[in-house]
C-alpha cells in the first residue's frame, strides 16, 4: 500500500515538474517587473539593467506607416545577428509599453511575426540583446487611426 | 481556447503559423472592463529543445497569431505548443509537420 501511495505521490511530482517547465529560467522569468513598467525605459532599465541602446541596422522592425485599426497591427521582428540572445517590442504609447519579448534559442530563425494592439500614435522600438550584452534599437512610428487597447 | 496550427517543412526550415483562441484581455489598465487575462508564455518544442519561446502580454492581439521558422527540422515529426496565461489557465498541443 505504501509503496503505491509513494509512487502517486511521484506522479503527482512529475506532473507539477511537467507544469512548471514552461517557464524555464530567462532574463523575462526573472524580472516580471519589466512588464509592469509605465514607460518604455522603465521597461529597459527593469530587464537588461540599462537604456544604453545602439542605433544601427542589426535590428528590425517591419509596420505598417499607418494602423487603421488599433487592435491589431501586424508586426514582423528580426535581427541580422547570429548570436543575438533575446528581442523585445516596446510599444511607447501603450499604459504597459513592453509588450512583448523573446527568447532566441539555437535553430530558431530570429524572425517573428504577430499582431499587437496599440493605444494611440506613437513609436514602436525593437530591441537585440547581441551576445555580448549590448542593446540594439529599431525605431518606427505608426500613425493609429482608432486606439485600440480596450477588452 | 483552442490552437490551430499549420507547420511545413521545406528543405530542413519548418515554417509555423499558430492561431490560439484566447482574449488576451488587458483589464482596466488598457481601458477595458474585468480583469486581465492574457497569455505570458507561449513555447514550442521540437525533439525536446525549445524552439520558440515567447513572453506575451495583453498588447498581443486578441486570438494571437504567430508566425515563426527554425531549422533542422523532418516532416512527419511532431511539434508541441504549449501556453500559460496569468490565470494559471494553459493549453498544449501537438502538431505533425507536413
């Protein structure tokens, strides 16, 4: 009897274990609070420690010059690095203004696309973390004709 | 809830499109009503390693649509997308590569 009990209990274990596994340890697991910030270098500072950015072409931003609708732009991120270790979109004039990060993995091309909502005009910025730890920032600003934040 | 998917492999790229049913709600703070309910981690698997491994918010559309590639990849393997929203609701699923 006891030792079924024992091995439910390392069921119930490995299920928890199994749960748990998706959120594997990343620079997002570790500073939630990134994605609580106001501002878009709140935001920064909270997951990389820094707003020290490059502007150059190592990374890349593909919008639309204008969102008619708010609720969904369509968005492509990606980066010419080979090595790069995450993405980050920061949307400026969204309340939260992280709103969305990646975690490069090896086989992975560094190239996404999805849509996000944004709340009014204003910058949307792509941000590389290079293997070295420096930030690399695409900047586009996208004209939205109705807001579209709310539900 | 829900997840389609639709994931080809040419050459040794697989390309995958995901479409998951969820509100992704901000609540108040983007101007809504209720309370926030939106994904904030979405991976898929691929022979055991990670091959995308996301960190969304609420400023993700509603019913996400995700579109991404990676390499090494065989037709007929299997794919597992997996997603856990900020209610502890999550969903997984598994999709054959064709």
């Amino acid at each position: 009897m006891k030792r079924r009990k024992f091995i439910g209990l390392g069921f119930a274990t490995m299920a928890v274990t199994a749960l748990q596994s998706v959120s594997s340890a990343s620079i997002f697991s570790e500073h939630p609070k990134a994605f609580m910030a106001k501002t878009g270098d709140e935001a920064l500072k909270d997951a990389y420690g820094t707003t020290d950015v490059m502007k150059d072409d190592k990374a890349m931003l593909k919008l639309p010059d204008i969102a008619e609708n708010g609720g969904a732009v369509p968005v492509t991120v990606s980066t010419s690095l080979n090595n790069a270790k995450n993405m980050s979109l920061i949307i400026d004039g969204n309340p939260r203004p992280l709103a969305a990060s990646w975690e490069l993995t090896e086989g992975t091309i560094p190239k996404f696309s999805t849509r996000i909502k944004m709340r009014k005009t204003g910058n949307v910025r792509l941000i590389v973390e290079d293997a070295n730890g420096k930030l690399h920032e695409a900047v586009k600003q996208v004209k939205v004709t109705v807001g579209g934040c709310g539900g | 809830m829900g997840i389609k998917a639709i994931a080809k492999v040419k050459k040794d790229i697989a390309t995958v499109k995901l479409l998951v049913k969820h509100p992704m709600a901000s609540g108040k703070i983007g101007g809504g009503k209720g309370d926030p309910k939106y994904i904030n981690h979405l991976t898929v698997k691929y022979g055991g390693r990670v091959v995308y491994d996301m960190y969304p918010t609420s400023a993700i559309s509603k019913n996400p649509y995700i579109k991404f590639a990676f390499k090494g990849a065989k037709k007929g393997d299997k794919i597992t997308v997996e997603w856990k929203d900020n209610t502890g609701a999550g969903e997984k699923k598994d999709i054959k590569l064709k």
